[in-house]
C-alpha cells in the first residue's frame, strides 16, 4: 500500500538528480556549504547521481539532497534506512517553503519504497520536527591530552596495513555495529570518505592482533596546529578488552610527539573506564534525529531484549503519513516483535516521541515527563523493559 504524505506544499516540482540539473544542484551545494570550487563534483561522484533529489520551483533549480540507501543497527538486527544528506536550497528560495516541500516528498518516496526508517544530522531541528524527525542518538568527539593516558601494556601487536579496499576492515567493523546500538551499515561512500584525505594529510591504519585473527583496529591521520599536534582518530573498531589495552598503549606511545588525541564515541565512553584519570573531555556533540517512516515495519524489524515478554498498546500520531495514524499492538517475544493494528491505545504519542522511544535516546518516563508521551503506569513499564538499551550513538557524520 502506498503511504500518502499529507498535505504537500504546493508550487514545487520533485524530480531525480540528471545531467540537465546536477550542476545547478552542484552550485547551489557549494554555496551552502562554503565547499571550494568542483568539490560539488567530487562528491556527486561518490554518493551517484542516482541517489539526488531535485526540487523545483517554477522551473528553476531551488535546491535538493542526497538519499543514502543504508541499513542502522537496532537491537542487535539491521533496520532498512535512507539517510539524508546535502540538504540544500539556493538563498533566493529560502523561507518560502522549498525545504520543506522538499523533504515532504522525499519522505513520500521513502515510504513508496518500503524503507521503515530515515535519518539525518540536522542544521535546525525546527524544520525536520515539522515533518517527524526528532532526536534519536549521539556523535560525540572526544579530546584527551596524550601524557596523561599512561597505559603501557600492550597485549596485542598493531600492525599497520592498506585500508584502501581491504575486506578485514569492513568485517571487523561490522562486527562492532551489530552490537552497537545505532551504528550504520555503512554505504560505500562513507567507506570512501574515510580513505580520502588532505594534500597535507597522512592516513595511518592499523590492525590490532594477530594478522589472522585480529581484534580491531585503528584508522587516524596526524596534524600541526598552533595549539600543538593532534592525532585524530577517524575510525575505530576493538572486540576485546586486549584490543582495548593495545589501543591506548599504541596511542601513549605518541606522547612524545602528539600532544592530543580525538576519537569519536558515545556520551558514555566505555574506553575511558580504563584510563587512570578522568583526563578526557567531549570537545563537542550532536545529535542526528529519525523519522519512523512505516510504524509496522520499524518495530518489526529492530530486536528487542531478549528475555522480554509483554504486550505493548500504542496509539501514535501523524499528520504527514497517514497509515502511522491510529493505534497499534506491540507483541514482544524471543527478541522479536510483531505488530497489529488496534488495541486500547494505553501509551499515547506522536511520530516524533515515538522516534526517540524507539531508539532509546531517552526513556519513556523521560518523555513522559518533557510532554512526548502519556501513558497508564503499566504501559509505561512494559515500554521502559521493551525499549531497554544502550545510550544510541553512531561514529559516522554524513
């Protein structure tokens, strides 16, 4: 059944990115996000040209965005996801409704296309609440100074090898995202932007344990500022408490040299639990928010705890897709659910509550309490053990 975005703004016209438009697109991107000249086309290239959406507005280019066809960790099980990308409407049409014409036509094309969830790191959270996204997980970058990490043992050989189309790199990441709450199953693009570097730039990658059977690994570059050297961690990945103390003792070993160290992890940071001191910061930290696109298919698809087993009634509220309207049963068993449409309604909210409910960024008592949700104290229970997981975070900008 096809899901109907009402009501749509008028006066625009959406349409897929094609040679007659991508460079207007390209243009207006550059401009939006003070990009140096070409660099439109560069990223063109890795996202595909498939993947733009153009809007616009009485036959000229207003503005457009990037849909990344992607999978996101939730409970342990890969939830099909579009992510949003590129956002970006020329100056002239600013105010006057292109961005969100925009974005309500690509929900509806989303939802034509059976994809249960969407998420974006917003420039302004007003116009993607109008529309359903709301607050769903962390990216946070860490700073540590690097003298004061003083861990020495290293369990683990680091050994440094090719990232550039080596398979054990995206193997082992996968590993770590299936037991991540909110990683990506990465599209290739961002696979591509983690080799990409600066003229002035280095990429060191390494591989912690044994060549045959590693147990992580760690991706950075090194940099020359006016307030010292920094090594800056782009992606990491350690399956095991050896990986862990391999990890730090490698990046001590830079103390000489490096004066600090950035990673990105979540608002809790298990990695800081081992060093001595509560020496490391959050030097800064967004949030990316979700939009439940198909109610049905998303609390299907994600797992849940397993040894939980309840009964959950929903009524949810949505006023651009209208088969997330009405009520809902939520059957909870062996970490799966099933979902029936009816029920007593006993926890009430709307698509943007349901959001931040489903990914786990808050608990329900919390959006009880900030007005995202009204439920019987029995709901509010099975909601808390239904929903129960770590703080969502996922390393990735896109």
């Amino acid at each position: 059944m096809l899901l109907m975005v009402e009501p749509m703004t008028p006066g625009f016209k959406y349409t897929k990115g094609s040679q007659e438009n991508i460079q207007q697109l390209g243009n207006i991107l550059e401009q939006c996000f003070v990009m140096s000249f070409g660099d439109s086309e560069i990223y063109v290239k890795g996202i595909g040209l498939e993947n733009f959406r153009v809007i616009y507005r009485e036959q000229k280019v207003a503005g457009g965005l990037a849909i990344l066809p992607m999978s996101q960790w939730w409970g342990g099980q890969r939830v099909p996801m579009a992510g949003i990308a590129a956002v970006g409407i020329a100056p002239e049409y600013r105010g006057d409704g292109a961005a969100i014409a925009l974005i309500q036509h690509t929900l509806q094309e989303i939802s034509e296309q059976d994809i249960p969830i969407s998420v974006l790191y917003p420039a302004t959270q007003r116009l993607y609440r109008k529309v359903g996204y709301e607050q769903a997980g962390s990216y946070c970058v860490w700073e540590i100074p690097a003298d004061s990490i003083q861990i020495q043992h290293a369990c683990l050989p680091l050994e440094p090898v090719v990232l550039k189309n080596n398979p054990i790199f995206h193997e082992l990441y996968q590993q770590q995202a299936q037991l991540t709450h909110g990683y990506l199953d990465r599209h290739p693009a961002i696979w591509q932007g983690l080799n990409r570097t600066l003229d002035t730039e280095t990429l060191y990658s390494y591989l912690i344990g044994d060549k045959d059977q590693p147990q992580g690994y760690i991706i950075f570059t090194q940099e020359r500022t006016k307030d010292g050297s920094i090594l800056r961690i782009r992606d990491w990945v350690m399956l095991s408490n050896a990986a862990v103390q391999s990890f730090w003792s490698f990046i001590a070993n830079h103390r000489s040299m490096i004066d600090k160290v950035t990673w990105k992890s979540s608002v809790i940071d298990a990695l800081t639990l081992v060093l001595p001191e509560q020496s490391a910061t959050i030097k800064s930290q967004d949030r990316w928010m979700l939009r439940i696109v198909d109610v049905c298919k998303a609390l299907e698809a994600r797992g849940y705890p397993p040894g939980v087993e309840a009964e959950l009634h929903l009524e949810v509220q949505d006023d651009l897709l209208s088969a997330n309207q009405g009520k809902f049963i939520l059957s909870v068993a062996h970490g799966k659910g099933e979902v029936t449409k009816g029920g007593k309604g006993e926890l009430q909210l709307d698509i943007k509550g349901l959001a931040s409910l489903y990914t786990s960024l808050f608990t329900p008592r919390q959006l009880q309490l900030t007005g995202k949700l009204q439920a019987t104290e029995a709901a509010l229970l099975k909601a808390r053990q239904i929903f129960a997981g770590e703080s969502p975070w996922m390393i990735d900008f896109f």
